[in-house]
C-alpha cells in the first residue's frame, strides 16, 4: 500500500502538464508500453489518450515510430494498442 501510493505520486507528477503536454506524455507513455511489450500498459495509456482527445491517426503515427524502433516485436503490440484505442471509443 505504501509503495503504491508512492507510485500513485509518482505518476501523478511525471503525467502532470509541464513544458510538455499531458497528451504528448500520453503519447510517450503509450510507446514505451508498445516497444516494452507491456500490455497492461497499452491499454491504460490507450483509454488516457481517449480521453484526451487523442485521433487514431496520431496513435497510428506513434505505433509505426515504435515499429521503426523496435521491429517485429513492437509491430503486435502496436497492433494492440491500435485495438485497444479502439475499445475505448466513447
């Protein structure tokens, strides 16, 4: 419990608005799930950039950096994430 509300600050203050926008964070948050093959991660940060606005192009933009960065691997799980956006479609 404790460490989890550690994490909670944690994310709280790195995903705040700052020199960088809460959804171009979103976006970098969404590529290190893709490219660490973090599923969990995919679809937290997928419902986020919903949330915020996000067009599915951008998050097809995003998904081919990842794929460009990290190959094969990252092509599923950019897939994933394109899937995943989709699922939270209001």
């Amino acid at each position: 419990p404790e460490a989890m509300q550690g994490f909670s600050g944690l994310s709280k203050n790195a995903t705040a608005a700052g020199s960088i926008d809460e959804k171009t964070k979103e976006f970098i948050a969404l590529a290190i799930g893709i490219t660490q093959h973090c599923d969990g991660c995919i679809g937290f940060h997928a419902k986020a950039l919903r949330r915020l606005g996000a067009t599915k192009q951008e998050i097809a933009e995003v998904a081919a950096m990842c794929v460009y960065m990290g190959g094969g691997p990252a092509l599923m799980y950019a897939a994933d994430a394109l899937r995943a956006f989709d699922q939270f479609e209001a």
